[in-house]
C-alpha cells in the first residue's frame, strides 16, 4: 500500500520526518519497506497554455503552438502530440529545464522552426506509463505556476506492507491512528457531518445473506452534473497511491476508501430494476464485470442484485452493466460491511484481486459506513454537485463484543518488563481501546475496525510494540537440567553422508515433487499427485530418490560433466494398504570414471561393484554388512541382469543396480549405477563388545576353483565358510579369471583364507586337512574343479 | 722391525684409497687374510730367538688391530656411503599428486543445519523431525490459524489430489508433535523441507526451515530475546551483532516479533544487500500463543513458552553469499563443491 506523506500529516503532523515516521511505523509492526519522492524533479516545469496551433510547414506530423506559460510573452513551441489544440493546458518545460530522465530541454530549431521548449506528456515527465500524448491539465490550473506546485508540491511515499491481521492499517486514517498512539498526539478527522436530503428517492433494500453483510447503506443522488472532471489535486492524491482515474464519481469513492478504508460503489441508477437485494449467488448465474470477464457464478459467492439480475460481486467488482460512465447523472451509493468470511478467498479464485476485496477479506470498520457515505456525498457535492437523497441503513444487531482482561502480572510476565500502568492506559486509549480498571489490571473492548483482538496477549503485543519491543531485555532462560536421550546402538546420520563424501560423493538436494513421466519410467508407477503444482514437471511425490538424482545426472551431464557421483536423503513417498508411507532413504548415483583422472590409477568407468563396495562401506558402519543378503530381482530402472534387492534380515532393505541401458538411452544420459536403502534399519547398529584377540599366528592358504558360471560368489563364501569352521578367520575372493584353458562356460576364482585357531598355533598338517576339507565340500556342493 | 712399520704405512694407505667394499675386503685379505702379510709375518715369529719372540709378537698383534679397526672405520663409512648413493637413487618426485578418491562434499544446506542445530544442542535443545505430507490439523488448525483467515489462503499451499492432506508449509507441524508427545517443559528445534507455492529469485516451492520451541514455566520475550541473541552472535561469530524485534504476525505467536540483525556486510551503514537499510531480517518468532498451547493440552496459565523460525536458506545467503536460491536446488555439482 502507498500512502503520501501530507495526505498522512492532514490527520496528524508530528515533528518528524517521513524517514522518522517510517522507522517508528516498522518498529511498531507496521513495515515501511520504502520511502520515495512522490515527484521527479520537475526543473522549470510550468502550467502552460496552448493559445493557437499551426501544422508545421515541412512536417506532417508536427505542429507549431504559440504557448503562454507565464513569462508575459507567448513561446513558440513545436509539438508533435496528437492530442494538441487551441485552449488546452498543459505542462511545458522551459528552455534549461531538465526532463527526469536527465536529458535537457534547449531553444532549438525542429525542421527549421523555433522551438522555446517542450509541451509534456506525463510519461515523459515520469508521472504514470500514460503515453495518451500531452498531459492535459483542467481547465482552471492557474498558468505560469510551477507543475510541481499545481499538483500539490513535493511528497514522499511511503510503500507500506500491513500483515493480514491488520485490515485496520489499510487506509490514510488507519496509519495516522498508529502514529497517534507512537506520538502521543490526536487526529483530525475529515468532516463527515450528515448531508441532509434533499430529495426523497430511496431503493428498497433486502439483505438475504445477513451472515455476509452485517451493514448496507445506500443512497441516491440525482442529477450529478455529467460535464464535471476529477480535481487535479484528487487525480493526483491518486496516482500517489498508485490508482489511476477513471471517472469523478469512482475517483471519489477510491478516494474515500484510501482515506478511510471503507470500500464503496457506485451505480448508474438508471439500470437498477427496483431494488438493491443482497444474496449468495445462484449456481450458474453469471455476471459480466466492469474488467471485461463474465465468470459463472455459484452459491458461495455473495453478490448485489437487484430484482432481475447480478449488478455485482458484493465486495469485490461491480458488473458493466450498472456501472457509472459518461453521461451517467443519477447514481446509487453503496457502503457495506461484507464479512471476512464471505470474500475471503473468491477473488483469488475468480482471478479477481481487487483494493475492495483486499481489504474486506483482512476486515474493515464495522462502524465506518456512514462515515464513509457522507464523505463521498460531500465530495461528490463538490466536485460533481448533485441532489443527494436520504441514506438507508440495513444493520444487523451488532453484539457488543465482551472485554478482554488485561493482568497486570500477566503484561509484565509475558514481556519481561515493567510497562507503568498509565503507558498502558494512554496506549490502548490512542489505539481506540481505553480500557477499564479492573481488580487485577484493565479490561479492554476492541474497537469495530480491531478484528484481531480476541485474548489477553494480543493486548500484550498492542502494548509491547507501542511501548516499544527494543526496550526488552536479554534474559537467558535458566530451564529444567534435562537431558536428552543418546542411544548409542543408532547412528548418527551424519556418519553414513561423511562416509559417501570420503568416497567422493557430492550431497544433493532435490525437489520432493518430480516429473510424473520420468517417475513412472523409473519406478513403473504413478506417485502420490498434488492437486495445486506449480508446474507440470513437478506435479507428484516422489517414489524414489532416483528421479531428482536422475535429473541432476541430466543436469549436470549437460555441462560438461563427465564424473558425476552424487547422494540424498530424505522421505520418498508411497502408498501401502491405502496409506500413505513416509519413508526416509539414502540413495545415491555413479556416472563415469571411477577416480577422478590422474597418474597412479587406471582411468576406468565407475561400475556395480565400486557401488557396490559403497553400500557395503555404509552397512558396515552399523555392523550389519555380514547379515546383507544380496539377490538377483528385477526392477523396471534397472538393467535386468545388473540389478539386485538387499535384504537385511527379511526385511528389504532396498536397491542396487546399472540403470537400464534403455532407460539411459531416452533420457540421453550415459549409463550410471544406483542404489537406494532405507535409512532406518542402516542407522539401527550394535553396541560393541569386546572379544580377546588370538595371539597364535595365522596362516594364509589360497585356492583356485574352476566352477560354471552359474555358481554365485556369495554360493562359494558360504560352502568354504561351513565347510572351513571356526579356524577360518577371514576369507576373500582375490581374483577371477575366465579365458584361455578355463571352458568357456566356466570360471576360475581364487579363493584367500586366514586361518587362525584362537587356543593353539595351527600346524600345517591341520591347515592341510582344512583346506581339503574345504576343497571336498566345492567339489561335491557346487562342482567345483580344484586348479593348482 | 723398520720393515713392519713401513708395511703398516702401507696398509692404512692402501685402506683409505680404498672407495669400495670389494677393494677394502681385498685389502683385508691381502693383510689379515690365511695368507695375509700380517698372519705371514705372525707365522714367522717361531725363527726368531725366544728372547725377541715375545716383544715381536705383541708389536705384530698391536699392528694388526691397528689394521682392523682402520679397515672396521673405512667400512663404516663406505657402507655409509653406499647407502646414500642407494637411497638418493630411489628419490620420488613427491610433488606428485596422491593416489585416491578427492572427498565430495555435503550441501550447503545440509553445513547451515547441522551448525544450527549444534549451537542449540549445547543449549539443551533436542532435534525432533516430521512428515512433510501433513494434515490440516498439524499445520494449520493446530497453529491457530483460523479457517477463514486469509493468512492460510495466502500461504500458498501445495494440496494433494486424492487426499485431503498438505505439504507442510513450515516445519511448526513438528513443535505440534513434540508438544503432544511429551508435553511440558520442552526444548526441541525442528529442521527440516517445507513448502510453499512460490518460485522466483528470491523463492524456490521448496525450502528449508529450523524452527525452536521452548515452553516451561515463567518464559517471556526477554528469554526469548536473550536466546536468539546468543544464537546468531554465535551463528555469525560475531559477539557485538546488534539484534532489533519488529511486531509482526505469525498466527501461532502472539505478541509476535520478526527479528533483524544489524547488517553484517556494511555493519549497518546501508549496502545493496540490505537494501541501504542497514538491517537484515534473519527469523521470525514469538511467544507461543495460548490457543496453540491449548491444542497440545499445556495449561497455558501455568506455562509459557516461546517458538522461533528461521530460513536456512536466507541463511546460505547471509553466509555463504548465495543470493539465488534456486541455486541450492539446480544441484549443479561445481557450485555445490565450493561448500564440500
Ligand atoms: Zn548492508
């Protein structure tokens, strides 16, 4: 909201200056984002006036004024404005004067004419974005007076944003009554003395929906005289407060809604059928508006009818059908309290944002109606002259609201301060408020036009920021000695993301609303939809972490990155037994070579088992790495002969696998490995407990088995552990060879084994006759031949 | 014995000018060897009379010691020496860069939270998390927000298609939790993704939030004041950052405050990042409103309690200098590097 400095110091004028207001409003709760000039420097900027046009003898388009503009003796002035004619006033700018954007205006000859200065648009002197030609002043502006000085002299405006809660602050009087109560001072209230009738032309009125419209006054006013225009100084008030003209009977009551925050409307009484009704609308009714849209409306939405049709969104927009135009010389009036309830939310769905339904949704005066009504009626008595008729007054009985309680304990306990009792009196007294003594502090009853002072504390706030929140101290809250739990068995998050950064992973974070397609590509199934996205791309929960890190690999490989090896945590989202699941994940994703490129290590692409050896990095921190089961299972992201679920227990623990190579090829990106565990049953470790460790030697023996490509590693592990028994302290698989003298349907793997014996120092003989044991088992278990 | 001392003579010479330990052990063997001149000359003491025997024999003994340690020395330093050579041949070129992985790097998000959430922890605060699918209940009605409030409206809410739930549109939803289950008094900060319909410079739909509670018996803003002071003069490690309360509305705090800090890129003289107005809005925050106590059954009467929020991106800002928010999302991997 933008409000002129001296339509404010009309209602009240402390000895500051706008910048000081502005920095007490803030601090109050009422923020001033910006203090601005309301003029540009307008350097020798005149009212002129346009004596006599003559077209230029060499230029179409251009025209040779003679202009008086208070100098005594007539200008001669080329101007190239459409709208140029005898009689007409506007602003001119002397030789030597500047335009606001800096360029400067000289005697100069325009296709061999004299020209003494420049007649001006309001675009070109940064008034509004009009670019109608020049900007034409009334007819009485007093010529050869500064522009500058004709529009009221020079302002500031103050941009203001008003939290929701404060419909109240949403006008000239309600920021003036801010600073009333900051400075200690009363406001000067504009004349709203009734205008007595002077016909007796009334509307029937029939409120059908009290619950949205507690109060409608309404009155005619006959024979406005339709040649009148809007005042300089009121068109001007506007385009301070950013509202462009339209009409003198609208500018009046924009007018009195920024002065008093009262939305008014006017009607052309001539297209209103015999009375003013208002009701909900019926489903299907429509209306055109005055902005050209012709919603269909249903019976949430309240509007003002008359006893044929729609004349207007009650609160919001008035229709074209009834609207005040050229010509227009009887007119209806109407000022209306419309219930919070009832707007809130309609314009935003009609499209419609308008000054009115902004400030009924936020609440306005319940008792500013009259006020508002004779405001306008003296106006328009001024400006358009008029036979006003009497007011009718619909009013819902108004309940008293019942007082809130204000301890005077509760004050100091809550801010931390002492505020004296009679700061408190004076504040709620300026604030509209004065409260009454009571036992224990005051009672308070808040004003029609203070919808958001239900409870004591909001007292609390209405003191304290008057008072002045910088005045609080700092205290540190002593507290309960508590502490919290440290379970020792869960790990740390933290220590699963330090190990994926040790091994090179960057963390990422993505959006938790993904593309639907890609999704569906990735998982074979539709997520969770949201109803309102905020674009096509980002329309449903995720199923799978995959898809961000799918989308980043996407991203980035558009720039040029080659190795990419990215993770994330956070909630996947998916249905179970009609439920939603909000699980926590870590997922994470390899592209390229698997080091970075350097000197001492191979430069080869990063593949399964490298991710593989990472997910294995992560159990192991819990201690679970030795109960993973790693089994082959399809997956629709996943190459269907590179992909493996893990399950840690019989409970599944997640994925792992090469993204499926066609997947790769439509999404246009290189081939990558994946994995995505759930987080819970990875953070679930073990306390440890120490065991003594065997100070016998060990002994390393090895073995190469040639078996059939069918017979899985984890196949040989399991045979050699059993058959090896306790004194097989480690076992690995150290090498893996297909090629010449192995069948081609076969392997070679060697197979490393520590064995220790924890009592005793193992003898080569009982070495011998565990590996042959060892050996044995291969041989009848998996067909394995023993190489030497 | 003139004979002896010349060959003596002749031994150390022939011990010093030797530069291997090929040639020392031949000099070894050429005196002290079966056949040496020395055990030679050791052999021919039995021709001489009894008498000179003895005396010869020690003066013999004496010059062959003499020998040996001379020959000990030379090969002392001649192993020495070999050494060296060997092991100045095996010289690496240790500006070489090492072998291995280079460490990634974690958001710059994920940095501000855990140094948020470190600095309340030694304030006795717990760290509690949520859903980010929520219902009404926990976000709104809970909160104080009234059905017919525009604030509810205007917070551009993310609604599902098939399900009367929300995606959290701040993590206060988790205070609503905490509170519910273990009641009074609480410390508990909630971190965490939230989400509002909104997408431009300065907003991305999604975001992050660390949101504090603090509800015991005689709490007031001059508590909450001396705890955010501490807070962000140890966020920003700076001990003299100023702090000013601004009344604002926050549904679920009343009186409500947004809080600035003096601006900590022109201490306040004006700049482009706050605007010239020398403050820089960090949080919002405020006493716990009775109504919002009330929903988690807390008597209201009997205790008081204080709730702040902070963005953390706003703080990646502040911090880290990352003016366009819709950077942390893009997750372009060379500005995420520059947090590791
Ligand atoms: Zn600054």
């Amino acid at each position: 909201m933008k409000i002129s400095e001296n339509w404010l110091r009309e209602f009240i004028n402390p000895a500051a200056d706008a910048h000081a207001l502005a920095e007490r409003l803030t601090l109050a709760g009422i923020e001033v984002t910006s203090v601005t000039d309301a003029l540009p420097p307008l350097d020798r900027v005149m009212v002129g006036e346009v004596k006599s046009v003559l077209p230029h003898p060499d230029a179409d388009k251009l025209n040779i004024c003679q202009v008086e503009a208070g100098s005594g003796r007539l200008l001669q002035i080329v101007c190239g404005a459409p709208n140029v004619h005898a009689g007409i006033k506007a602003p001119v700018i002397l030789p030597g004067g500047r335009l606001p954007d800096g360029s400067e205006i000289r005697k100069a000859k325009l296709r061999g004419m004299e020209s003494e200065g420049m007649l001006c648009s309001a675009h070109e002197l940064a008034l509004t974005d009009d670019h109608l030609g020049l900007m034409v002043l009334p007819a009485d502006t007093p010529v050869g007076k500064t522009l500058t000085a004709v529009l009221g002299g020079a302002d500031k405006i103050m941009e203001i944003e008003v939290t929701p809660n404060r419909g109240d602050c949403l006008s000239v009087l309600g920021i003036a009554r801010e600073l009333g109560a900051l400075y200690d001072q009363d406001l000067k209230i504009p004349d709203a003395k009734p205008i007595a009738a002077v016909i007796k032309d009334m509307l029937p009125v029939k409120v059908e929906a009290p619950e949205g419209c507690r109060a409608f006054a309404g009155r005619i006013i006959r024979d406005l005289n339709s040649r009148a225009t809007t005042p300089l100084w009121l068109c001007e008030r506007l385009r301070r407060s950013g509202v462009r003209p339209i009409h003198p009977v609208v500018d009046i009551t924009q007018y009195v809604m920024l002065e008093l925050g009262q939305p008014m409307h006017a009607y052309d009484c001539t297209h209103i059928e015999g009375g003013i009704v208002v009701r909900w609308a019926r489903t299907g009714e429509r209306i055109k508006l005055l902005e050209g849209s012709e919603p269909e409306l249903d019976k949430n939405v309240l509007v003002i009818a008359d006893h044929r049709r729609v004349l207007g969104l009650a609160g919001i927009m008035g229709g074209s059908g009834s609207a005040v135009q050229d010509g227009t010389v009887d007119i209806y009036l109407e000022c209306a309290w419309f219930s919070p309830t009832a707007i809130s939310g309609r314009s935003r769905r009609l499209g419609l944002q308008t000054e009115a339904g902004y400030r009924f949704e936020r609440g306005v005066d319940l008792q500013g109606q009259l006020r508002a009504m004779e405001r306008a009626t003296r106006l328009l008595m001024e400006i358009t002259g008029g036979k006003p008729g009497p007011v009718t007054v619909m009013e819902e009985p108004r309940r008293q609201p019942s007082p809130v309680r204000l301890r005077r304990a509760r004050l100091e306990k809550l801010l931390g301060i002492a505020v004296p009792g009679n700061d408190v009196v004076r504040i709620l007294s300026r604030l509209g408020m004065p409260p009454q003594a009571a036992a224990d502090g005051w009672d308070v009853v808040p004003p029609g036009y203070r919808f958001d002072i239900e409870v004591e504390e909001d007292l609390v706030e209405e003191v304290g920021r008057i008072h002045g929140y910088n005045l609080i101290p700092s205290l540190q809250y002593p507290g309960s000695a508590s502490m919290a739990l440290l379970p020792e068995k869960r790990l740390d998050m933290r220590r699963l993301q330090e190990t994926l950064v040790q091994r090179g992973y960057q963390e990422v974070i993505t959006y938790s609303f993904v593309d639907p397609e890609l999704q569906r590509r990735l998982t074979g199934q539709q997520g969770i939809a949201l109803a309102n996205p905020i674009a096509a791309d980002l329309a449903e929960m995720r199923l799978s972490l995959w898809v961000g890190l799918v989308q980043t690999l996407r991203y980035n490989r558009n720039r040029q990155q080659a190795r990419v090896r990215i993770f994330e945590t956070g909630l996947r989202f998916i249905l179970e037994h009609n439920d939603i699941k909000q699980e926590n994940v870590i997922a994470g994703l390899i592209t390229g070579p698997q080091y970075p490129l350097q000197w001492g290590l191979p430069d080869r692409p990063a593949d399964f088992a490298d991710l593989k050896g990472d997910v294995e990095a992560l159990l192991a921190l819990s201690g679970n790495l030795e109960r993973l089961e790693v089994l082959p299972a399809p997956h629709p992201a996943l190459h269907p002969s590179q992909s493996a679920q893990l399950w840690l227990e019989g409970t599944d623990l997640g994925w792992l696998g090469v993204l499926h190579p066609q997947i790769a090829k439509i999404l246009d990106i290189p081939s990558a490995v994946v994995f995505e565990l759930k987080l819970e049953p990875l953070l679930m470790g073990r306390l440890p407990h120490s065991r003594e460790v065997s100070r016998f030697p060990p002994i390393r023996r090895d073995l190469a088995v040639v078996v059939d490509e069918t017979v899985t590693a984890a196949q040989l592990l399991q045979a050699a552990r059993a058959s090896g028994g306790a004194v097989v302290q480690d076992l690995r698989i150290f090498d893996i060879y297909r090629g010449p003298g192995i069948d081609s349907r076969r392997k070679s793997v060697a197979l490393g084994l520590i064995l220790q014996d924890s009592s005793r120092t193992l003898t080569n003989e009982a070495a011998d006759a565990v590996m042959a044991q060892v050996a044995e088992r291969l041989r009848c278990e998996l067909g394995a031949t023993i190489r030497d | 014995m003139q004979h002896l001392d010349d060959l003596i003579r002749e031994a150390h010479r022939r011990i010093d000018t030797s530069t291997t330990l090929v040639a020392l052990n031949d000099v070894r063997v050429h005196y002290l060897g079966r056949k040496g001149v020395l055990t030679e000359q050791l052999k021919s003491l039995g021709a001489l009379p009894a008498a000179e025997r003895a005396g010869a024999g020690q003066y013999i003994n004496d010059a062959k010691r003499l020998v040996n340690e001379a020959l000990d020395r030379r090969k002392q330093v001649l192993e020495q020496t070999e050494l060296d050579a060997k092991l100045t041949a095996q010289a690496l070129d240790i500006t070489l860069p090492g072998r291995g992985h280079e460490p990634g790097g974690l958001h710059p998000v994920t940095r501000l939270l855990a140094r948020v959430q470190a600095l309340f922890e030694r304030m006795g605060f717990r760290m509690e998390t949520g859903p980010e699918i929520e219902d009404e209940f926990h976000n709104f009605d809970a909160l104080n927000f009234k059905l017919d409030h525009p604030a509810r409206a205007a917070m551009d809410t993310f609604y599902l298609r098939d399900w009367p739930l929300l995606l959290r549109t701040h993590t206060s939803p988790v205070q609503i939790r905490a509170m519910l289950a273990y009641g009074a008094p609480i410390r508990v900060i909630a971190p965490g993704r939230t989400f509002r319909h909104d997408s431009d410079v300065t907003h991305t739909p999604m975001f992050h939030q660390v949101e504090g509670l603090l509800v015991d018996e005689g709490v007031s803003m001059a508590h909450l004041r001396g705890t955010l002071s501490l807070f962000l003069q140890h966020f920003f490690e700076r001990d003299d950052l100023q702090l000013r309360f601004r009344p604002s509305y926050f549904p679920f705090v009343e009186p409500g405050a947004e809080v600035d800090i003096r601006c900590i890129f022109c201490d306040g003289g004006g700049c482009r990042i706050c605007k010239q107005g020398g403050w820089l809005e960090v949080l919002g925050c405020g006493l716990v409103h009775p109504n919002v106590l009330r929903a988690c059954k807390i008597n209201p009467e009997r205790y008081t309690g204080w709730a702040f929020g902070l963005g953390v991106e706003r703080l990646g800002m502040l911090r880290y200098g990352i003016s366009d928010m819709r950077m942390n999302f893009e997750n372009d991997i060379r500005f995420l590097q520059q947090f590791r």
